[in-house]
C-alpha cells in the first residue's frame, strides 16, 4: 500500500450526491449503466457510466444517495463524458457494491 499525505487526500472532492436518472448504457464495454448525479447547487449535475449492473436495476438506483469523486478530469466512456467516478467496494464475488452514507446527508456534502 502506498503511504500518500494528508494534502494529497484533501486535493480529493468525495462527495454525496443523489441519483435522478439511470439507464442501461448497451454502447459500454463492459456491463455498465449511464447515470445523472444531482451534487447540489455549489456543483450540479454531472454523469457517470458505472459498472454496478450485477446488484442494482436502474429503477432501484433512482434516488438514492451515493459516494463519488468530482473533481477528476472528464473522461469519454464511448459516447458519454463521464464527469464523475462513483465509489464503490468488489463483494466476495467481485460485484461492486455502492459506497453510501448511512443516512441522508445533503447533496453536495463533502467526504471529510
């Protein structure tokens, strides 16, 4: 594991946002949804092309409340930019299970 210091961690932007739309993104790679963030009124809304396909349907994703990083560079993923990275952690299976708050915090709000 490398050792990184306490001002590379506050350069990362981790933060809650909601999700308002998910759909199934058929032109990615591998198994992935393309998804609308609402990350408050300081950020807005920003999408991201998410490889969580194995435990989620995209109706369930709707309104839920997720962990991202928003302050990486956009990236094209096929004929989406992806301007957010969703976290997340492999299961024992290697399914991606999302990264949340465990209760409602604003969008927006910073990971500190």
């Amino acid at each position: 594991m490398k050792l990184i210091s306490w001002q590379d961690f506050e350069q990362l932007e981790l933060r809650v946002g909601r999700v308002i739309e998910a759909e199934n993104f058929p032109e990615a790679r591998r198994p992935a949804y393309k998804l609308k963030i609402d990350f408050g009124a300081e950020i807005g809304i920003k999408k991201s092309s998410a490889q969580i396909t194995d435990l989620y349907r995209p109706e369930d994703l709707v309104g839920r409340q997720v962990i991202a990083v928003v302050n990486f560079p956009p990236k094209q993923i096929g004929p989406i930019m992806s301007e957010a990275l969703v976290t997340g952690f492999a299961d024992a299976e290697g399914r991606i299970v999302l990264a949340k708050p465990d209760r409602e915090v604003p969008e927006g709000a910073k990971l500190i």
